[in-house]
C-alpha cells in the first residue's frame, strides 16, 4: 500500500555529533511536494524531555546531496 508522505517528515537523534554546533536532531520532510533535509538544536540544556523545544534548518535535497552540515537558525528566522 503507498501512502501519502506529503507534509511529512522525521529527525532522529544525531549520534554523529562531534561539535556543540552540529545538530541534535536530523532527518527529511516533504513539504508542498519536496522533499528537505532537515537539521534541528535543542534550544536549552535542561528543557522539559516532555515538550523540548528546536531550532530547524531546512535545505531542499535537490540542491545538496547529503545531509547538511547547517548552522541553527536564529529563533525569529523559524516561520512558526
């Protein structure tokens, strides 16, 4: 059965994490029909486990052919 993946998506924990800048979090989403790949940071040490808040970095996967190795994104840059 196929399923429809749009506006879907899912981040992992990144256990490849070497630096305090490389994300917590890391994965894809399809928004609108494209496909992106996503990094997301804990936004503080010691946040609630039950409600953690994150920063996201999104870059369309068409335009890189791995994961990024993005920077977080300023809070007032997140649409939401």
């Amino acid at each position: 059965m196929n399923y429809d993946e749009t506006n879907r998506g899912a981040i992992w924990k990144n256990d490849n994490k070497e630096k305090e800048t490389h994300p917590d979090f890391k994965g894809s989403v399809n928004v609108d029909g494209r496909e992106y790949w996503v990094a997301a940071w804990r936004r503080a040490d010691g946040a609630n486990p039950k409600s953690p808040a994150l920063k996201f970095s999104l870059t369309p996967k068409d335009e890189m052919p791995a994961a990024p190795k993005a920077v977080p994104a300023k809070e007032e840059d997140v649409p939401f």
